[in-house]
C-alpha cells in the first residue's frame, strides 16, 4: 500500500518562519514490515513511489510474517 502522507517542517531564522513541505511515501505490510522514503520535492514523487512499489514486490516473496510471537498471523 503506497500512502503520499504530507510531512511539514517549519524552520524559524529570527524575523520570520519558513515552512517546508514534503511527502512521506510508504510501503507496508500487512506484518507491519515497511519502508518509507521523504521526497524532497512533489516533482520527485514518482520516482520514490516507485522504488516503495519494487520494495513492495520483493518484500512479498520474502516476507518472514510474523516478527513477535505477539503478532497474529494472517497468511
């Protein structure tokens, strides 16, 4: 599952504010294994979308499942 999640960081330099926007993309599963990539700029959102997306596909041939012995299994 690929989420853009927006990421804010406001940076004060004495006489004002200046806020900066990204993206936050995210790969998951349903294991609550993941990867996240911050993408600098909207432009660049493509790009790591699509790396979130190869991760995705290798990660499900080789999903361990469950890390804990807390965690439900679903497979």
């Amino acid at each position: 599952m690929l989420i853009p999640i927006p990421a804010t960081t406001a940076v004060h330099d004495g006489n004002g504010t200046a806020v900066e926007i990204a993206l936050l993309t995210v790969a998951q599963c349903p294991y609550g294994h993941n990867i996240a990539f911050t993408v600098p700029d909207y432009e660049d959102l493509d790009y790591f979308q699509q790396k979130a997306t190869a991760w995705a596909g290798a990660h499900a041939s080789t999903c361990p499942g469950p890390t804990s012995s807390t965690a439900k299994s679903g497979r």
